[in-house]
C-alpha cells in the first residue's frame, strides 16, 4: 500500500514565507531609502549651519567685539541727578583699574538681547513735517572710541554735553543719507516729542553697525548723550587687554565700593 503525504500545507506555508519575506524586504528597503534622505538632509543641514557660523565669524559688525565686558548697572540714572553723578564716578572709578583700557556707558549694547531694541519719533525740518520712526540708543562719552566704531564726520559725545548744554545727537551713515541726502548732517536739527519739542543738532556721524544681529540690513540709527535723555537701561562696557575674564572680579568689586 503506497502513501501518498498532503502537500497542500507545506505550499501554503511556502507561500506565507515567500509573502513575509518579500514584505519585509520591502520594508526594509524603505527604511534605508528613509534613513539616506534623512542623512543627505541633515548633512545639507550642517553644511547650511557651517557656512553661517563662518560668515558670522567672518562679517563685520561695525564695532571691535574683543576683549569687552558688559555689566548690567542695576539702578537707572535719571540725568542731573545724585545717581547720574555716582555711576560716572563708577565709570571712572573702573577705567583706573590696572588692565582696563577703557569703559563707556550704553543703554544697550550692541546685539544685545532687548526684543529689537529702543525706537523714538522725530521730526524732521520741512514744509509739512511727519515723525519718523528710528532706532536710538543712549550713550554716554568714548562710547564710540572703545567699541572701534568710526566717526566718519563730527565729534563723538563728551563732558561738555551735559544736562544743561544744547541737546545733541550722532547719527549712523544710513541715516544721514535717508534723511540729509547730498547734504553734510553736522548742524542739522531735528526734534522729539512732536514738531515743536526738543531740538537736537547732530554733531557726529558713525559708521554703520550691527544693531540687533549680524545678517541684519543697516537702518537709521541715532545715538543720544547719556547725560541728556533716560536711558531706560544701564550698561557699564570695559574694554580690555587679554584675559578679560580675569577683571570680571575686580570691576564688581570697584562698583560695590562706590555704590
């Protein structure tokens, strides 16, 4: 008597195992398809970021960065006060310091994390004058000198520009050619705090600088004394020689001494 086996099964099961098979050699192709798009994206990614971080490093901001310290002064000043005298003795207190080349007063410095910074309307001298909207900020003397930022024309703000002196103010090189087009800036006044408030006479003119981040494109730009509007917010720069952490210590101690 033969036997004959039922080979119905066994094929069947074949069958499955050839399905899963091909399934997951599908799948699996699909997962490498996957992971060499997310390999080519993420290395477009890195080579994106290198080149910014290069051109970062590489663009111009218009001002010197090395060797500044930035410390945040915790009371804020009104002008022709007490406290407007004492944080200029602070100041002055802190450029004696061994290893300091020199400190300046801001209300913000530059590309420093404030939402965009300060705006003020001024108006400007004209048959039907309409404010304009321009990015300030307020700074007190050398300034401009310790950041390395140029004076194309004019002086930068001193002493004698104090409470009771006539109001002046410097303007950035976009800003003078927006607003004095084929004209020289020094001399000309605008106001604040409408068509018949403040004058202010422009005795400087600075170059371009990176106000809020580097990519940015240069805008108008006004720069006022720190002894003749509120700043709203203090900040002590020190400019140094290498190893400028190594003050960080001394500075604050110099500004508790005095305040």
């Amino acid at each position: 008597m033969s036997a004959r086996a039922d080979l119905a099964p066994e094929l069947k099961s074949a069958a499955a195992g050839a399905g899963t098979s091909a399934v997951r050699a599908r799948a699996r192709n699909v997962l490498v398809v996957f992971q060499i798009a997310v390999s080519l994206v993420l290395l477009v990614v890195s080579i994106l970021l290198a080149r910014s971080f290069r051109n970062a490093l590489e663009a111009d901001p218009g001002f010197n960065r090395n060797n500044v310290l930035v410390f945040e002064i915790p009371h804020i000043p009104q002008p022709g006060t007490g406290q407007h005298e004492l944080l200029y003795r602070q100041v002055a207190a802190v450029r004696a310091l061994p290893g300091v080349r020199g400190a300046a007063v801001a209300m913000r410095p530059p590309l420093g994390p404030s939402g965009g910074g300060r705006t003020e309307k001024v108006w400007l001298p004209g048959p039907r004058p309409e404010p304009v909207e321009v990015g300030i900020s307020v700074v007190g003397p050398s300034y401009f000198s310790l950041l390395g930022t140029p004076l194309l024309r004019g002086r930068e703000f001193d002493g004698h520009d104090g409470l009771s002196a006539r109001k002046v103010a410097i303007v950035n090189e976009t800003g003078a050619r927006r607003f004095w087009p084929s004209q020289s800036p020094i001399g000309k006044v605008f106001r604040t705090a409408g068509p018949d408030g403040a004058a202010w006479e422009i005795v400087g003119v600075s170059r371009d600088a990176r106000i809020n981040s580097i990519g940015e494109a240069p805008c108008p730009y006004l720069y006022f004394p720190f002894a003749q509007m509120n700043p709203g917010d203090v900040n002590l720069l020190v400019k140094t020689g290498p190893g400028p952490m190594t003050l960080v210590l001394p500075v604050r101690d110099r500004l508790k001494d005095i305040d």
